[in-house]
C-alpha cells in the first residue's frame, strides 16, 4: 500500500476525530440531532488500523533502508494513542451495537420517571437524513441485576444519596409510592453519565423495602434521545451498581 496515502488516510483520520470531538462536548449541534460520537469512534477505528498499516510499512522501510517521515510517524502515534484514550476512559468491550437506548435492573416492573419517554425526548423529530439509525422504543433488561441490602429503606436511601455525591450526578426530583402503605417505596430521577466522559442520560434509581431490614435497589438508565446508545446506558447502570456495593461494603 502507498506510504504517503496510509499518511494522508491517517491525518484525515484524527482530524476527523478532533471535529467530531469537538462536536460531540460543546453544543455546537444537537448532539441527539447529530451522532457526534458514533462517528469519533468510527473515526477512531480507521485511524488505528490505519496506523497499524503505516507502522508495519514504516518498520519495512527502515529494513529496506528507506527511512519513514518524522512526522508521519507522529501522525501513527496519535492514532495508536486515540484508540488507547477510548479503552482507558470508556473500554471497546463495552461497545454495545444493540438497537437499544433504555435499560433496566428489572425489565418487568422499572422504575418510573415523571415523563414519559416521548416527553423527555430532546429532539421530538429527528433528523430525516439519519432516521435509519432511530429505533423503536423499549425497555431492555440490563446486564446489571437488582441490588439487595440487609438494610432498611431509609438506610438505602441514604447509600443512595452517598453514590450519587460521590459520582457527581444531580439529583432532579424525589417521588414516592403512595399505594404502598406498608413498606417504603422511593423513586429518584437523576442526571447521570460515566466518569471521564461528557455525556448524559437519565437516571431513575427506585428503593423499596418491607420494613424487615431488606430492601431492593432498582436501576434504570435512559437515554432522551431515539438512537443506540452504543453501551452507554448499561455502564452507567453498572457504574452506579458497583458505587452502591463499595460503600454497603465499608
């Protein structure tokens, strides 16, 4: 393969990657109207494999005694190190190509936000020129499972709050079920995302007990807008899941 086209292909690669960066952290578009981040990953990929290509042509040439550009090089680098910064911060096996973009720790009975999916859409008509990439709306089984605790609802309410300050999301709104007269039955809708990534959905976290020292932590993480969301929703639940654990186990 040509040497200066695997340079040029990989330049093109992470210029790419800076303007779909670039668009997918400032509202410079919709972020919802625009996929900004499927397409830094795609990116992402062709300027690694790119690399790939243009390291094993550079370690070719030197054996030839054809030294490579300096500053083609550079370029290989920055891609190698674009597809590291994903992997370090996100993680490529939490990937998630799945028509999905609403995930639950309990997919039968989730808990509830105070607007319906429609309603917390931010664009209510997306784009015509992207519609294959919308889907159909449902609430999919995460890979997370309901989190029981030997403690009382008011004792998980308070872990609740701790997770959520530690994390840094913001708590929007505090509701209960009053049909459950018995027990205590919470609901919390909040703004959360991954730590290291600008990004956010929306959270509602429910906490039921019987009032005999057990109760029941539900998570459900989804996205306002109508696309994959290509893993996102899962981590964050699975984030959440594993800060709740942490600090029960302290």
């Amino acid at each position: 393969m040509n040497k200066s086209f695997l340079e040029r292909f990989c330049a093109l690669a992470l210029s790419l990657q800076f303007v779909f960066f670039l668009l997918s952290v400032n509202v410079v578009v919709n972020k919802w109207d625009f996929p900004a981040v499927a397409f830094l990953l795609a990116a992402a990929i062709l300027g690694g494999f790119g690399a790939v290509l243009g390291i094993g042509h550079a370690i070719k040439s030197k054996n030839d005694m054809k030294p490579g550009r300096p500053d083609a090089l550079v370029i290989y680098l920055f891609c190698i190190l674009t597809v590291g910064s994903i992997e370090f911060i996100y993680g490529w096996n939490n990937l998630d190509l799945s028509a999905a973009n609403d995930y639950s720790t309990d997919a039968m009975n989730p808990p509830q936000f105070n607007q319906s999916k429609n309603e917390r859409l931010l664009v209510k008509e997306p784009s015509k020129l992207l519609s294959f990439m919308n889907i159909p709306h449902k609430i999919r089984k995460a890979g997370t499972d309901s989190i029981v605790l030997p403690l009382s609802g008011f004792d998980s309410k308070i872990l609740v709050k701790q997770a959520l300050n530690k994390l840094g999301w913001m708590l929007v709104q505090r509701f209960d079920d009053v049909s459950n007269h018995n027990g205590f039955n919470e609901t919390y809708t909040v703004i959360g995302g991954v730590t290291g990534i600008r990004v956010f959905t929306d959270v509602a976290v429910r906490v039921r007990s019987n009032n005999l020292g057990v109760s029941v932590i539900d998570i459900r993480a989804s996205s306002n807008n109508s696309r994959r969301d290509m893993g996102f929703n899962e981590r964050v639940i699975k984030e959440l899941a594993e800060t709740l654990r942490g600090l029960e186990a302290l």
